[in-house]
C-alpha cells in the first residue's frame, strides 16, 4: 500500500494499477481490473470483471463499474468494460459489462456521467457527451460524441444517439435520434435544431458562418416539406459535403434498418 490507497481499500495482489492512482476508503478493485495514471476511485466503489480504465479518471464514491450484465443470454463468458480518459463518473453510476465472449461496453474519453446513470451491456458511449442524472440506457445503445441527455429518462435496447443530438428530460425515447436534433417527449418527437448545443461546440462558425443556414435549410427539407424521407435526405445531402450534413444523412438512412426515427412534429409523405 502506499500513501495514495487507502489500508482499508481490497484490492487483489493481481490488480494492475499505475503508481499514481489513488484508491480510497473500502474500495474494491478486482483481480482483471487495470487502472492508468491520475485515476482517482472514491470509497465504496467496487471495479470489478475484465475493466481497463484509463488515465486521469475521476470515479466517485459507490460507483460500481464491471459487473455482470443484466442479460438472461449471459452465460458467464470472458467480457469487460474498456474507458478511456478523462471522465468524471459522479456518485452510484453502475456500468456493466457486455454480454458475449470477447465484447466490451466502450466508454470513451471527457465525458460527464451525472449520478445514478445505468449504462447497460454492450452499450458504447463516444467523447464528451453528458449524461444527466438517473438517466438509464439498455443494453447495445450507443451515443455518438457530444450529446447530451437530460436526466430522469430511458433510452431502449440498441437505440442509437446521434452526435450532437440533444434530449429533453423525462424522454421516452425508444427510436434512434438523429444527429444535431433536439429530442422531447412521452413519446419523443423532433422538436428543433439543437441550437444551443451547436452553438457551444462552434458548429456555427463552420464555414465562413454558413453553417447556420445549411442546418436551418436542412431541417425544413427533413421535418418542415412534404418530401418522402428519401428525396428530403437527397436534397439535405446536396446542401454541402460538410462531413456533419453527410454524417447526418448516413445515420438517418441507417436508422431504417435499426429501430427506426424519433418523429417530427410533422411526419414524412407516405411512401
């Protein structure tokens, strides 16, 4: 033990832990587990299973990271949680590992899980995206880099979170969300761009200040026209070859084959 471990912290002789991780009171780290340099795990955290936790985390108090998924296809196989850098997982976060030999539940760097989320088996969480509290994601959802998700809801199994996307609090949200959308609602709906987000990660800036109006110019064509959903993403998709405007397009001719789009407020023509 050294100075930065606490003497009441169980941690198993095989552990993996940098020097420079700090360990507190009644934590319990397992015999997989590997900690990188600057990560600091709060009391009563339990870390546990296949977990490979990267560098400069913050994990506070009775968080418990690495259990076994809530999967009745679960059959004891070898699987893990990998985190990368970073983040700050706030008080009684659980996030399980994935259902499958060799599979993981990715989470990846600079970002904020607030208190009490549940991330599910095989769920893969990108960069900076916020969670808020008591948010609770199923297992195989993914959330693309720089959403933010409201506290107090529940996003289905293998539902899929588009970057930049934005969900209202108290969301039921069983549909894929598309990209740069802001998302409210029992049941969700598409209410708007999500302006604010765009605006704090400079996404208006983009292009000589263009962005604003190819954005705004996308959004009739997708939730304000008549247009089948097929000739709106062919007119978004000429807008520009911004990498966002395409990347939007891709996700939302992807989601057909998953769970299918939040709507609008007004839905797409008939086929």
């Amino acid at each position: 033990m050294t100075d930065l471990i606490h003497p009441t912290a169980v941690i198993h002789p095989q552990a993996t832990l940098h020097q420079t991780v700090q360990i507190g009171a009644y934590a319990v780290i397992g015999k997989q587990v590997k900690l990188g340099p600057g990560t600091q795990v709060g009391h009563h955290a339990v870390i546990e299973g296949w977990t490979e936790i990267g560098a400069d985390n913050h994990i506070f108090p009775g968080v418990v990271i690495g259990m076994e998924p809530q999967d009745r296809n679960f059959r004891g196989e070898q699987s893990g949680v990998k985190i990368c850098d970073r983040n700050q997982i706030r008080e009684y976060v659980t996030i399980h590992r994935a259902s499958g030999d060799q599979q993981f539940t990715t989470i990846g760097s600079d970002n904020l899980l607030m208190a009490n989320v549940h991330i599910g088996h095989n769920c893969h969480i990108a960069d900076r995206v916020v969670i808020a509290n008591s948010v609770a994601l199923s297992g195989h959802v993914q959330v693309e880099s720089q959403a933010n998700i409201s506290g107090v809801l529940g996003i289905h199994q293998f539902v899929h979170v588009g970057q930049l996307a934005m969900i209202g609090g108290m969301s039921r949200i069983t549909r894929d969300v598309p990209p740069l959308m802001l998302v409210e609602g029992n049941p969700a709906h598409v209410r708007a761009l999500n302006q604010v987000g765009l605006q704090r990660h400079g996404v208006y800036d983009l292009l000589q200040g263009e962005m604003r109006g190819l954005l705004k110019q996308a959004f009739r064509y997708l939730y304000r026209s008549n247009l089948q959903l097929e000739v709106a993403l062919d007119q978004v998709e000429s807008l520009s070859e911004h990498p966002l405007i395409q990347h939007l397009c891709q996700f939302m001719r992807a989601a057909q084959t998953r769970r299918g789009l939040t709507p609008g407020r007004q839905r797409w023509a008939s086929v």
